[in-house]
C-alpha cells in the first residue's frame, strides 16, 4: 500500500505512557547509529518523521507513529549498544524494550536493522534470540547497503544469510540513500501486519 499520511502520535518510556492499542504494529530495532532513523524517514518517505540525531544512544524512548489515517503503527524502540551511553540507560533499555515486546498485544513484527559492513554482535543475536522465543515475526533489514558494491552486497548477504536465517529466511537488502529495498521492505511490513 502507498504512504499517505505519516504522523507522530506519542513517545513513552512505560506501557502507561502508550497509546492505547489500535491498529497493527510494526516496531523497529537496532545498535545506536546502525541507521534506524534513516531506514524510517526513507520507508515512510518524510525527511524528519524520525529526527535523526547526531549523539546515539541518547534517545531512550519508544516512538509511535501513525500511518494511513491509523491503518499501520511504526514504533521506534530504542537504539542499543552505545558503549558511551551511562550505565543506568543501558540498564533501562532491556526492561522498557521488554514492557513492549512481551505485553504488546497489537505487535505484528519486528524490524531488526543490520550494519552492511558489520557482523551481527552479541547484542544482536540476544535480541533476535529473544525475539524467536517470544514468537514475534523478525523482519531483517540489512542497511547502508550503498556503502558496498554491488558485487561486495552480494557476497555480505550470502555470509550473512545462514546466521539470519533461522530468524527471517529472506532478510532485505536496505539503502536510506539510494531508496534501495524500500519497496520491499515496506510490501513485508505490510504483509506482517495485514494491511
Ligand atoms: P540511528 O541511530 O540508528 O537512528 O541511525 P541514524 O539514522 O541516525 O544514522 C546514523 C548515521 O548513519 C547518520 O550519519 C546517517 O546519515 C548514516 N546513515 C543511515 N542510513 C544510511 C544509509 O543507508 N547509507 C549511508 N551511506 N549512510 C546512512
């Protein structure tokens, strides 16, 4: 389906502060700076949507926002992972993400955005680890991909794809500066979600 209409409905840190469940959601996460707000912007096709922030690991909210008239929610979860974030925030990320993930009856599927460039961490395979145990559908978005050529996106993915695999089969290939996988991604967000 088409965007038309992308707004910011609210930011929270706890369930109280969420609004209250409506239609489908879609969250999105990934390591501070791996381009989350980017691969956003770029899905819903604003420029500042999601405001893209030059110190990571400092926003340490849950975003949601609204598109088409409230068909599909985009939730932005808090980047991970930053080794300069204070302890007490990283602390805060598991308990806050986890509120989310396991009380979230309208969640659909998770978006786990990955660095081109870089191998998944630990940090990573723990969330989709976490993710397959609570029975929640990943979608894996490999991003920067115009960091690489397209012969070196290739071979990337093919590493890539046996760690991916048992969490999404079919991980997409992503680029917020070129649009590369915007379509794709956008059409298995909203198959998950069933819109
Ligand atoms: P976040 O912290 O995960 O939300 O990451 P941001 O979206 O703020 O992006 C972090 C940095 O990576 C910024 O400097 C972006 O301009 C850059 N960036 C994000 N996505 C891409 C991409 O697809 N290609 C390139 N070349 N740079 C990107």
């Amino acid at each position: 389906i088409p965007i038309g209409q992308a707004e910011f409905i609210t930011t929270a840190v706890k369930p109280s502060g969420y609004p209250p469940p409506g239609p489908p959601e879609v969250a999105f996460a990934g390591r501070s700076n791996v381009g989350k707000s980017s691969l956003i912007n770029t899905l819903t096709r604003r420029k500042k949507l999601v405001r893209v922030s030059g110190t990571p690991g400092r926003t340490q909210h849950i975003n949601f926002f609204s598109i088409n008239q409230d068909a599909i929610r985009l939730v932005d979860l808090p980047g991970y992972g930053y080794a300069k974030v204070p302890k007490a925030i990283r602390a805060a990320w598991r308990p806050m993400v986890e509120a989310y993930l396991s009380g979230r009856d309208t969640l659909a599927a998770v978006v786990v955005i990955l660095d081109i460039r870089r191998e998944p961490t630990g940090e990573d395979l723990m969330l989709l680890d976490w993710l397959r145990s609570l029975q929640i559908t990943v979608l894996a978005a490999v991003t920067k991909a115009d960091k690489l050529s397209n012969n070196q996106q290739a071979s990337r993915l093919a590493k890539l794809r046996p760690t991916l695999a048992p969490f999404d089969p079919t991980p997409t290939l992503f680029s917020a500066s070129t649009g590369q996988g915007r379509e794709e991604l956008w059409a298995r967000v909203c198959e998950a979600a069933g819109v």
